[in-house]
C-alpha cells in the first residue's frame, strides 16, 4: 500500500519549513487597513491630524523625488567603514586645529549634504570641505559585479589630491591620517547615509499610514528591500578596529551601527516593513525594478511581492533576531525588549514569534 500523495505533500511542507521559515504574514498588524481609514478620515477632520500628516509628508518629499534606483544605489555596503562623528578621537579638524570646537553643535559640528557633495564633509567653523581626494569617483571604482564596495579595490588614481588641494587629506575609506590623529569623512559620510535612509524608510512607512497612498509604501519598500540585500553581511567591529565609533558604548560591537543605536534600526525598520506590508503585496512595479536589479547584481529572488517579502524577514528581520542574541544588537534598559518585540510582531510568525 503506498503512501497517500497528500501525507508525502505534508511531510514535504514540514521539511521544507524546518530548512528555511517561509513567511506567515498575512497583512500589517501594527496599523491595520482599518486603522488607516480612520487615520485618513481623522487628517479630513481634524487640525491636529493634518498637522502630523503634512510633517511627515513634507519630511519625505525629497526622497519621493529620487527614482527607485537613486535610492537603491545610494546605500553603502558592509566595507565601505562607517562613523558616527569624524574625529570621536582625534583632537579638532585638519585644518583649523581646535577653533573646530567653536563651531555650532547642533546637529553636529560637521556638515554633509547629499546632493552637492556626495561623500564629503564640512567643517563648520571653517568652512573646508574634506576629504582632499574625489572620494565619490573612488567609492565608485570600488564597486563589485554586486554593486557593493570592496575596501581596497578602488581606483589608485582618485587617492590624489583634486588640484591645488591639500596633499595630506586623502581618504581611501579608512580616513585621513596625520601624525597619531585620524578622520573619518568618507566613513562619516556612509554613516549618514544608513541614517538618513533608516529614517527615510520610517517616514515614508508612516507616511502611507496617514494617507493610505501606496507611492510612499512603495518608496519604502524599495529601501527596505535593498537594506535587506546588504544586511547579513553588516557587523560594526572591522571599522571599531580601525578607530572609528558609531554608540558600541566601547565594546566594538554592532551591525550597521554600534549596538545600542543599533536596537534603534530594528525598532524602525521592523516597525516600517509592518506598516507597508498591505501596499507592497500588490505592488507590482516593485516587483519589476527589484527583479530588474536582481538580475544585474544577483541579489536573489525577487520574482514576486512575497519573494521580496520573505527575502526582506529571512535578511533583516531574522538577522535582528540573530543580533539581539549575539550582542550585535544591546541597547539600554528596554530597548532590546522594544527591538525584539518589533521584529516578532512584524514578523507575525505563529510558531516561531
Ligand atoms: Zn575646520
């Protein structure tokens, strides 16, 4: 007597499962279809609404003006270094010494701007942008058939200095060096960038909750779907090594942060992938740049939504889950537990959350 086909069928499932968890996401949990109904119809009612609304839309307008591959290549991979402050442990700047302290710190005493100069950073006191070298050229002839940066591998020609420029302020990624100080421009640079696009991908998440306008969900999704290409691969400790700082709080731990920022990219991360989950089950123009991208720069499968769904808690949400375990991911008293519960309910897993 054989076996029934049915029982092989379940056998087959259970295998299967146990191998690689397949995603048992409905649809979002922490603000539901319902939910933004009503959120849509208070914005209709109420000043307060609209206020909140109109913040958060104007807050992400300028990454709703970049196309999807903008934003896709925007994102550094795991060795190009990252630093939360330049010069944690080096006196001053480079050129104007300790008059650096003069400058204002709010948000912080250097200065970067995304558009008009792509990986530098400014002085605020002096006014210098460093570093000395054209830094984006190099970045960009570092890039592998993954589109992802290879420290080291950069064109040797873009490590001079641009002309009538300082000699001594060349950055190949892991900082500019003089006597025993070190800069970290290009890593400051690349740490504002997962800043900015973590925060990016949170509003524009939120965004879609107060509007119900799958274009915010989609942009979100372009970001998330990305980050998750990169994230099993981000550990903070090789840039810890060479001196750079990004809240380890000393232990040179963390991912793409150190380990007590780093319960923050779960917390939004987690909270933004939830939030546009509805939106991006049907979104079939992600589907059609994610697929495209994949094929280029083998990224995996992205043939449909639920792929890039799965691909998106299989690479980042689980990783979260692996970090908070690892000491990749240790906040301050709650933040952990905040983190965790975060990726769990995104998840939505019933045997495993
Ligand atoms: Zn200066």
């Amino acid at each position: 007597m054989g076996v029934p086909v049915k029982h092989l069928l379940a056998a087959a499932i259970v295998i299967v499962v146990g191998v690689m968890p397949v995603s048992a996401k409905t649809g979002s949990v922490i603000v539901t279809a319902q939910m933004r109904n009503n959120a849509v119809r208070n914005v209709e009612r109420y000043e307060w609404a609209k206020q909140r609304r109109d913040a958060v839309v104007s807050r992400v307008q300028r990454w709703m003006e970049m196309s999807d591959e903008e934003l896709w290549r925007m994102l550094p991979s795991q060795e190009m270094p990252r630093d939360s402050s330049v010069n944690f442990r080096s006196p001053g700047c480079p050129n104007c010494g300790m008059d650096h302290y003069k400058a204002p710190y709010n948000p912080s005493r250097w200065h970067w701007d995304f558009d008009e100069h792509p990986w530098q950073a400014l002085c605020r006191n002096c006014n210098q942008w460093f570093p000395s070298n054209d830094f984006a050229a190099y970045y960009q002839s570092a890039l592998d058939e993954q589109g992802k940066f290879r420290l080291g591998a950069g064109d040797p020609q873009y490590l001079k200095p641009i002309e009538g420029a300082n000699p001594e302020w060349i950055d190949d990624g892991t900082g500019v060096k003089i006597g025993d100080g070190k800069w970290f421009f290009a890593a400051h640079y690349a740490f504002q960038v997962w800043h900015a696009l973590i925060d990016a991908a949170e509003d524009l998440a939120t965004a879609y909750t107060l509007t119900n306008d799958a274009r915010y969900a989609h942009k979100a999704a372009v970001i998330l779907d990305r980050m998750a290409d990169l994230y099993p691969e981000m550990d903070y400790s090789p840039h810890y090594r060479l001196g750079m700082e990004a809240s380890t709080g000393g232990s040179g731990k963390g991912r793409v942060q150190g380990c007590i920022w780093e319960t923050f990219t779960a917390q939004k991360l987690s909270s933004a992938y939830d939030f546009v989950y509805d939106a991006m089950a049907e979104d079939a123009e992600l589907v059609a740049f994610s697929q495209g991208m994949a094929g280029q720069y083998g990224t995996g499968d992205k043939s449909s939504a639920a792929a890039i769904a799965e691909h998106i808690e299989q690479h980042m949400l689980r990783e979260f889950v692996i970090g908070l375990k690892d000491g990749r991911l240790a906040g301050n008293a709650g933040m952990d537990q905040h983190a965790m519960a975060l990726a769990a309910i995104a998840l939505d897993h019933p045997s495993e959350t």
